[in-house]
C-alpha cells in the first residue's frame, strides 16, 4: 500500500485562506501562477497525497472572484516548442488549456502574445484564438526590461502596451511553460491600473521549491534536478534572513531579478513596496500541507533519480549540452544516491542481458519492467509482434487478473492480421505493435472474451505503477503510459541503429 506524506485538503483550505487574505489589501490581485495548473506530475510524485489538480480545484473554489489570463511567448509559438509532457506544441497546449479551465467552469478572460513583433505563425495563432471569439492582446518586447526602470515605467515602455480590461479581484496569470511572459503581464497591468486610479498588488504562486523546508531537504533538491535545464539552483532567500532573521529558500532567479522587481513596483505605485523578500511575494503554502516527512524524503529521492535517467536520454538525443547532464550527476551525489536505487531498474537490465546473453543481438534487448502495487515485478520483452511497452502491460494486468501467463488474452492470429495491416496497407516501417494498438485490439476483444475483459479492467490498477525500459521508447508508447499513469524511466540507448524509424 503506497504511503501518504501529504494531506490535500488541509493544503487546500490554507492555500485559498491565505490568497484571500492577501487579495483585501488591494482591489484587485495580479497572481503569477507558476508551474503546471493542471495535472502538476511533479508534486504528486514528491509529494505523496498530493492531489495533480490542486491549483485548479483551488481557483475553482475561489472562481466566483477569479479570471485568467494565458501568456504565451511569440518566439516560443515561432520555433514550434514542445511540452514534453504532452508531447504538443506551446501554441496548442494554450488551447488544451482553455478547454481545461472551461471545464472546471472558470473563466479564461484572454490570451496574451508575449514579446510580439509580427512573427508569422504566431498571426496565424491569433486568427485561430480570435475566429473562436477569443480575445487576444499583444506585448511587444521593451528595450532595457527588466534593469532599465525608468524607461520600463514610461510612456515608451509599459504605456505601449495594451491594457487588459478585468473585472474580478482576483487575476491569475498563468503560462504553458517558463519564459512566457507572465512576470512583465503582471507588472504591466499594475502600470495601467495605477493610471486608472486602482489599487492593485502583484503576488507569486510558485510550488518549488518549498520555502518553509531545509535548503538541502530532497524536495527542494528534487525542484532542483526537474529544473537542471533551466539551470535553477535553490539558495537561501538572504533578503528574507536579513528583514526576518528567518531562513527561507528560493531559487537564484527570484533572487536575482527581486532588486528590480521591488523598484518597478514602487515605480509604478509611488510608494515603497510592502514586500521585502522573494519570499513575502510568494503565497504558497504548500509546506504546511505536510505530514509525514519521511515519506515525502523517500518519494523526493525517487524523483531524483527519475529525472536523472531523463537528463541523460535529452543528453543523448542532443537536446541539452554536457554542463546541464554533469550538473544532473553532482546532484545525485549530493544526495548519495545510484540508479538501481530505483526498483525496476535491476530487473529490467538483468532480463536484457539474459537475452543478449542467449542471442545473436548486438544491440541492447528493448526489455521493461513495471513494479506492481504489491511490489511484484513484471517484465515484457519486444517480440515480432508486440514492443516491450505492450508486452509489459500485458504480461502486467494478466499478474493483477490472476489470469495463467499460457493464456492468451489476444489471439496471435488477431495480432498477426493488425501487423499485416499496419505493414502492407498502411506502410509503416515498425512493425511490431505498439501499446496503443495492442490497447484497442484489448479493448475489442474485451466485448466478446471474458478472460480478456477481466485482464482489461485492470488496466486502472497501473496508475501510479513504476516502471523502466532498457532502451529510449518512442513518443507514442511514451504517451500512452503517461496516459495510464505510470511513471517511466528509459537507459540513454537508441532501440537500433535506425535514426527516424526507432
């Protein structure tokens, strides 16, 4: 039984509390959310209890006095930049958004165009957005921002830019990912509100790292190795221990960029800032949702070497240079931890070279391993047939079915026709099926074989299941067991020699 080191709802209720109470000494509040709104992996992996949708449940229930507004950067639009976790563009993780918050019944006031000076794809994107009547504001770049004050706070600076008309109290101001903007939206509003004669304050909702927790704890150091690329190093918040004589920890760009934040703000609004530290600008109170730290240690170090193993396979597919991977393993260092320190690993590279060991191959076997609830380990293999992924899961819902390993919950012959299909009609180059077409060939039989219907509601049972392959997977088994909810870790090798067809 997976243990709990976090309660949601005592987390919940502070959270919203402490919002609320910074939003009565304004008008209005412009909240920088940070991080992921919805489905924040992250934190539930290091947080044990954490609910993913916490931020969203959260502004649901503060919805009848919140709007949002979405950043999104030009440049990020123009180079086709990619969420990894979605596998999508940031422009149409922008639209999955609206969808999301829609949902959730919250209002999505409009889009802004960050650092805009007429890129092409990003027009196209704003004729999408506005042919589906949604409104979309554009900010263009300001010469000298963030350090150049006196101009930022200008008529050739924030004056420029458009205002955005709100009516709640609560503005949040969120993003696809870093770099959007959301900083200088902010602060861009509180230039037009000040000049509308409103009182309105600027505050960040950022979940890591931890102020409330030890500089070295491993959740902080875990923010650390999930932001390796972007370079982050968690510090102690010095402004905060000098005003306090309380330790807290931020992150080196908070720090670095609070000087000039501080002075726009009491630019814009005339008077000195109430905020004297990162830290005060902050509203996360996450730490408090706490309850076992032990737990939340354990889990945080597991993540570590989870993001370890992915920092070596961008490394290997050229997506980030050395500095970024060497940096990866002082950390682990730090920590004393190794990879086989994550369960699935051993079996997983055992398997392969048992078959490597039987076998002419020279290239490393595509083997997987899941680590079930219970702690038992299943393996699957690529056959002629199936990929190691389909296999793997398989193999796993039969073990939780109870269902005998002579059993076959599809008939060979039924997969051997979706190959010929897939080969000879539809003229794909990997052969062996992959783990979302094994799922619908599952999901037909189901209807008519009762063993393979048992095997198929088990399927929920491998949320939260750990899992690691020998080999890169590609993108599309990749997502599928994203989608199922488990966690994946890959070695830093290519499945062939093969550079598209892998």
């Amino acid at each position: 039984m997976k243990k709990t080191g976090f309660d949601p709802q005592k987390y919940i209720e502070e959270q919203s509390k402490y919002i609320l109470e910074r939003v009565n000494d304004y008008d209005k509040l412009y909240l920088e959310f940070g991080g992921k709104l919805i489905g924040d992996k992250h934190a539930k992996r290091v947080l044990p209890g954490f609910d993913e949708d916490a931020k969203i449940k959260l502004l649901q229930k503060l919805k009848d006095q919140a709007e949002i507004i979405i950043c999104v950067y030009a440049g990020d639009i123009e180079r086709n930049k990619i969420r990894g976790d979605y596998g999508i563009t940031y422009d149409m993780d922008v639209l999955r958004l609206i969808d999301e918050l829609r949902g959730y019944g919250l209002e999505v006031n409009s889009v802004v165009i960050t650092r805009y000076n007429g890129q092409p794809s990003t027009k196209l994107f704003i004729n999408k957005l506005e042919r589906r009547d949604i409104k979309v504001f554009t900010h263009a770049a300001i010469e000298g921002y963030p350090s150049d004050i006196e101009n930022i706070v200008s008529d050739e600076g924030f004056a420029k830019n458009d205002y955005i008309p709100t009516t709640k109290p609560i503005v949040v101001v969120t993003a696809p990912g870093p770099g959007s903007g959301k900083l200088a939206t902010c602060l861009n509003q509180l230039y037009h509100e000040r000049h509308q004669g409103n009182t309105a304050g600027y505050s960040k909702f950022e979940t890591f790292p931890v102020w409330n927790v030890p500089l070295k704890h491993p959740l902080n150091i875990a923010y650390e190795a999930a932001t390796v690329d972007l370079k982050d190093v968690n510090m102690m918040d010095n402004f905060h221990f000098e005003k306090y004589n309380q330790v807290a920890v931020n992150y080196n760009r908070d720090l670095e960029t609070f000087p000039v934040i501080k002075r726009i703000i009491e630019k814009i609004t005339g008077k000195e800032s109430v905020y004297q530290s990162p830290t005060d600008m902050g509203v996360n109170r996450v730490g408090f949702g706490i309850i076992d730290d032990e737990v939340v240690k354990d889990a945080s170090k597991q993540e570590i070497i989870r993001r370890s193993f992915s920092t070596e396979c961008d490394f290997k597919k050229g997506l980030i240079d050395e500095e970024i991977l060497n940096h990866m393993k002082l950390i682990m260092e730090e920590v004393e931890l190794k990879k086989e320190d994550r369960v699935p690993v051993a079996p997983a590279r055992k398997y392969a070279e048992k078959i490597r060991e039987h076998s002419e191959v020279t290239d490393m076997p595509a083997v997987i391993a899941f680590e079930l609830p219970d702690g038992q380990i299943v393996t699957g293999r690529t056959t002629e047939l199936m990929d190691s992924c389909s296999t793997a899961i398989l193999n796993s819902i039969k073990v939780l079915a109870k269902i005998s390993d002579e059993i076959h919950l599809l008939s060979p012959n039924i997969l051997e026709t979706i190959q010929k299909l897939k080969v000879n009609d539809l003229h794909s180059k990997m052969t062996a099926l992959n783990a979302n077409e094994v799922l619908i060939a599952l999901a037909i039989s189901a209807v008519t074989n009762p063993t393979a219907q048992l095997a198929y509601n088990k399927l929920a049972e491998l949320q939260d299941v750990q899992a690691h392959s020998t080999v890169m997977l590609n993108k599309d088994d990749e997502q599928t067991l994203r989608k199922l909810g488990l966690d994946i870790t890959c070695d830093p090798f290519y499945p062939s020699e093969n550079l598209y067809y892998i």
